[in-house]
C-alpha cells in the first residue's frame, strides 16, 4: 500500500534515532529480539549510526592498576575481591613515578586518556591525597587526559578530581537495578547511582557502563542502557564476563560473539551520540571477530593491559583501526603525548 512504511523494525528506528528521536525500553528489546534470527541489519544500522554521529575516530584509552586487591566488597565476577580465592597478588598504591611510566607508555601506544584505577569501595584520605599528587606528575609528564576510579564518590572529593585536573570519573552501574543484588550485597545499585551523580554535579565527565554476560537477561541489558543515559554518561565501556577461576561466577556460560555485538549494537541506537568504549572481556568474547565491535556502533576502546588481564599488543589493535580505514583520535591533532 502505498505510503507505508513495511522496512523492518530496526531500520525503521534507525531513520527516527537519525532524526532525533531517543528509544525507549520497549524500543531497545524489540531491535534485539529481531536481532535474534538476524544481527546483521541491526549491525549495519549501529554502524551508520556510530558515523551519522560519531565520524571515523576511535578513542583510545589505557588504565592502570594503581592498587590491586583485598577488596571488601562480593561483587561475584571479581579477581580482587577478598572474599574469593583468586590468586591475585594484593598491592599498594603505585608511586607517582610508575604511575607517569606507565602513561608515557600510553600516550606511546596512541591513547588519549589514562584511567588511574584502584580496588575498594573506597581509598582511604591519605591514599587519596597521594593519587592526586601522582595526577600531577603524570600531567607534568604527559598530555593525557585523567580519568579516575577510585570506588564510591563523594561531592567534597569530586570537587578536589576537579581541582587537580582529572577531567573524567569511572564509576559502572554494572547491570540493571533488577539485577544488581544478585551479584553484589555489600553495597547498592543506589549506591553506584550516588556516585555517578556526584561526579557529573562536580563537573566531571562521567565514564558509566557495565558488564554483561554475569546472568542477565535482554531486559536487564535494555534497562542498562537507558540507566546509563538517564545518568548522564559521557563516555560507556562495555565489559563482557572472563570467567575468573576462584570467583562465584568461574563457570559462566560466555555470550556468543555475534549476542555480543547486537548487545553494543543495542547500545549505540539508544546512545548515539556517546562515545561507546569497549573494555574488559573483549579479547577472549569477541576472539577473531574484535574488529566487528566498530561495525557493531563502538568508537572507542581500551588499549594495553587491563586490571588483572593482559589485553591485545597495542599494535594489532591500531592496524586493526587503520586497515577498517579508521584513525585514532587526537584530540589536539597529533598524538597524545607529543612533545610541546
């Protein structure tokens, strides 16, 4: 009949999403549903989605384990927490300058920015007056932007990240406030929530996204993603479940590769215009087909090593961005790290 529209669901929302128009929950499960028997129309969607508002540059980023270890609070997937035999070797905080070794390395491997990550719930005055010194000598150092992760956050030492220079905060929701208790008791999704807001009143760029493949369901993954725009996340790392011997959730099923891209797919319709990073996970989850999470609507990812994993040589993932006919981002427009 003429004057109707018979294109499938997800291109029809890709168009209204190009026009402006922000999806809804109910929106967010029928595209992976349809996804479902077909990924690739929802891929091809995310992807012209991720270049309508996004372009071409790849953000890249490394982090550092600035402490590692004895870790109070249950979350079931974690290497570092103390209630689980993990093997992981404890650690103090790293000094100021390993932590400035460790970002001129970054800046090396083409990142732009560089997350200062620590275990806890939450750093003690003298360890968090220590990493802002440390911040310090790596801005001296390098020309890296500063992300921070340093557990809850409250408005006071928001406001001190602020005066020290870091320009963004990580602080996951993790997954749905459904299923949150399921996989941590010792603090609250409202708790994380709490935190994301303090640093986003602060003035900080906020660095809020998940991990997935820990039990959840399509509807936990929909309610993510919209908890993750009501917050206001400025940058969403997507992390996807590597089984930790010793941890309560050692023996999870992993999530097909193909799941996994129409998950990030998922997320670049309901966030176009976010940067969408994906972080831990995607090595061992995407395997040889890593290179399709910028056809599945990513635009950034981590670089080098990760918390208690070691990542991808650097230099396979910037082939990997230069043979897709991709560039990484500068934000100065030359390299990250680059001599005055």
């Amino acid at each position: 009949m003429a004057g109707v529209d018979t294109s499938a669901p997800v291109e029809r929302l890709a168009r209204r999403v190009e026009a402006g128009h922000r999806l809804g929950r109910e929106e967010a499960l029928a595209i992976l549903a349809e996804a479902e028997s077909n990924p690739w129309p929802l891929l091809a969607a995310a992807d012209r989605i991720r270049r309508h508002f996004r372009g071409r540059a790849v953000h890249l980023c490394s982090i550092a384990a600035v402490k590692v270890g004895r870790c109070g609070e249950d979350c079931r997937w974690c290497a570092q927490s103390a209630h689980w035999s993990t093997g992981i070797e404890s650690r103090g905080l790293m000094s100021a300058d390993e932590l400035a070794q460790a970002a001129e390395a970054a800046a090396r491997n083409g990142a732009i920015e560089f997350g200062l990550v620590t275990s806890g719930e939450r750093l003690s005055e003298a360890e968090f007056r220590a990493l802002l010194v440390s911040a310090q000598t790596v801005r001296k150092r390098t020309r890296l932007d500063l992300c921070a992760s340093f557990g809850t956050l409250e408005p006071e030492r928001a406001r001190q990240l602020v005066e020290a220079g870091f320009r963004r905060y990580n602080h996951n929701l993790e997954t749905s406030a459904r299923h949150f208790p399921h996989v941590c008791t010792t603090h609250s999704y409202e708790d994380r929530v709490r935190s994301a807001r303090a640093a986003v009143e602060a003035g900080l760029e906020l660095c809020c996204g998940g991990l997935l493949g820990i039990g959840e369901t399509d509807e936990d993954r929909a309610d993510l993603a919209i908890a993750v725009r009501e917050v206001g996340a400025h940058v969403v790392p997507l992390n996807f479940l590597h089984p930790i011997p010793g941890t309560p959730l050692a023996d999870a099923a992993p999530l097909p590769p193909m799941k996994i891209l129409s998950i990030v797919a998922m997320f670049r319709l309901v966030l176009p215009d976010r940067l969408i990073k994906l972080a831990g996970g995607r090595q061992t989850n995407l395997r040889d087909l890593q290179s399709l999470m910028f056809l599945a609507g990513a635009d950034g990812c981590i670089i080098g090593n990760l918390l208690t994993t070691a990542g991808r040589p650097p230099e396979e993932d910037l082939a990997m961005i230069r043979d897709l006919g991709l560039e990484p981002a500068y934000r100065t427009g030359r390299p990250a790290g680059a001599g005055e």
